[in-house]
C-alpha cells in the first residue's frame, strides 16, 4: 500500500492516573471523515508511557472537518498529558529498488 501524502503525528505523553481515558478519548479521532488509518507506538519511560500516533490522513482537509473539530482539544485532559500535534506532507520518496 502505498504511503500516503498527508500524516498527522501526534506524541504524548500521559501521567499517571489518565491513560485509559486518554486511550479511550484519542481512539475516537480514527472515525473522524479524511483519516484512513492509524499506528499508534507506546514506549514506557521513567517518567510515565510515551505514545506516538501517525494518522494517514486522505489531505489536509480531514482537520478542518466539524467531526474532527468536535473531537479534538484536551480540555479534561489539560492537566495530565504533554502532547505535540504535527501535520506533515510528503516531500519525497525514496526506493532503492526503483533508484538508480
């Protein structure tokens, strides 16, 4: 499958007490028009789990829709995760099979 030309990479990381509601919140987002699909990543630190999402998105246009506009914001959550949101679109691809 080939990859997609916009992803949204979100990480976080969640304090104690908050994860299953934060997972439970945030797997909402994968309904919303515009995202195709999601991986999600976690890694247990220290000082608490770190998670990495990429959504596949179908364009830019699927953050700017009301179902995600809903679902989106961290206002229950404000206190108990940091969290950094980016929206990348693709520059390149590079296959070496295809590359001379």
């Amino acid at each position: 499958m080939p990859l997609p030309d916009d992803v949204l990479v979100v990480h976080t990381r969640v304090r104690a007490g908050a994860e299953e509601a934060f997972n439970d919140w945030y797997d909402q987002i994968v309904g919303c028009p515009g995202f195709v699909r999601s991986t999600r990543f976690r890694h247990e630190s220290a000082s608490g789990p770190l998670y990495l999402a990429i959504y596949e998105l179908d364009g830019p246009w699927a953050l700017e829709t009301p179902e995600f506009g809903a679902r989106r914001g961290l206002e229950e959550f404000v206190d108990r995760v940091d969290i950094s949101v980016r929206h990348f679109e693709r520059l390149m691809t590079y296959d070496p099979e295809t590359s001379q």
